[in-house]
C-alpha cells in the first residue's frame, strides 16, 4: 500500500514537472492566447496524458518520441500565437532536450553501476529537472528578445538539425547501452552533450536570422507613386 502510494506521488509530482517545462518553454519564444477556459483545457488534458503513460508505457521508444512531439505542437497551437511551421520548428527542439536529458540521466545511472532500466521513476524527475534548469538558463538569454518568424524554407532547414540530432543519438544510446562498458559509455555522454550544445545554439540562429529578416530593407518595386498634376 506505501508503495503504491509513494509511486503515485512520484507520478503526480513528474506529470506536474511535465507542465511546467512545456510552459516555461513555450512562454520564453511564444506570445500566450489569452483564454483562461482553453488553457485550463489544455494543460489539464496534457496533465492527465503525463499520468496516463506513466503507467502505461508507450513502445517502442520512437513512436514514444513522435507522439511527444505531435503533443506538443498541439498544445503549442492552441494555447500561443504564431505560425505552424514556427511552432513545429520548437516543439521537435523541446522534445529532442527533453529526450537528451533522459539519455544523459540513463548513462548517469550506467556509469555508477545502476541497471538504467530499473529507477523509471527516479530518473524521470531527474532528467525533468535537469531540462528545468536548462529553460532557466535559456530564459535569462532570450527574456526581453521579440523573435521574427523566418520563412518556411529556414524553418524547415532547421528543422533537419533537431530530427538528425534525435535520430543520431537514440542509434548512439542503443549501441552504447548493448556493449555495456565504460568506455562507449563515457564517449557516448560526450557525443550527447555536443549534440544537446548544437541543437542550444539553433536558439541563437533563429534568433539571429530573425533579427536579419527583421533589419532586410523594404522593397519599395510594387508601390506606385501617385502623380502631380501640373
């Protein structure tokens, strides 16, 4: 019975964890719709979801990551202001951190000797918060910056870099995780972190694109000046 209770506390404690990330991410690019009944709707919802597969688990792990991300742009396209391909562009980044965190947390519990499979729940709260701190961070960098959206082919160019880095690294943790030493797993942690660094810095190239986009001269070939009559 205490377990079943303590388990069920864990869960309500990562699903509101679950919230608060994807609010807290959301908030930091994304302007809110104001309507207070659809975002009690929605985030309810996605509490409930966060519950649902805590107990059920969703498999195999790629499937598990697709509906995240599909979750997450519907959310994104219900509750902030923007356009679609925009908000797909930061959902499938939110989603890939979130699934770096839970790699790194797996290699953690590799390298001190803990079978990764065994503390689901324990590792859960960690690798959430660690993508907490994470925001934070990134909340201090883009607090007071107003980023343009890009046109569809720059999203969709960047949008390549968080599907590969996801694809690349899911290969990596599989491969790491079957050889079972060390070694692999130490160079693994490595190749994540430069991967977690390089999807980080699209942040900065959107906004830098953005700011580009925003400073590009008017074009002025499709105004007619009117005429002065003499």
């Amino acid at each position: 019975m205490f377990n079943i209770i303590r388990n069920l506390g864990i869960d309500l404690i990562t699903s509101s964890l679950s919230v608060i990330i994807l609010n807290m991410y959301f908030d930091i690019f994304f302007k809110r719709i104001e309507h207070r009944i659809r975002k009690i709707i929605v985030w309810g919802i996605y509490f409930i979801w966060q519950l649902f597969i805590s107990f059920h688990k969703i498999e195999p792990i790629l499937l598990n990551i697709s509906i995240s991300i599909m979750v997450a742009i519907l959310i994104c396209i219900c509750l902030y202001e923007g356009v679609w391909i925009q908000k797909i562009v930061f959902s499938v980044i939110i989603v890939l951190i979130w699934v770096l965190m839970e790699f790194l947390t797996g290699y953690i519990f590799v390298l001190l000797g803990i079978d990764y499979m065994i503390p689901v729940l324990l590792g859960s709260i960690l690798s959430k918060l660690m993508v907490v701190f994470l925001l934070l961070v990134l909340k201090t960098f883009f607090r007071n910056e107003d980023i343009k959206n890009l046109p569809v082919r720059y999203n969709l160019i960047l949008l390549l870099v968080p599907m590969g880095s996801m694809y690349i690294m899911y290969n990596i943790f599989i491969l790491s995780m079957d050889k079972g030493k060390s070694t692999y797993v130490e160079k693994s942690i490595v190749s994540l972190l430069i991967i977690l660094g390089i999807n980080v810095m699209i942040f900065r190239l959107y906004l830098f694109l953005s700011r580009e986009k925003e400073l590009q001269p008017v074009s002025y070939t499709h105004l007619t000046l009117p005429t002065t009559p003499y």
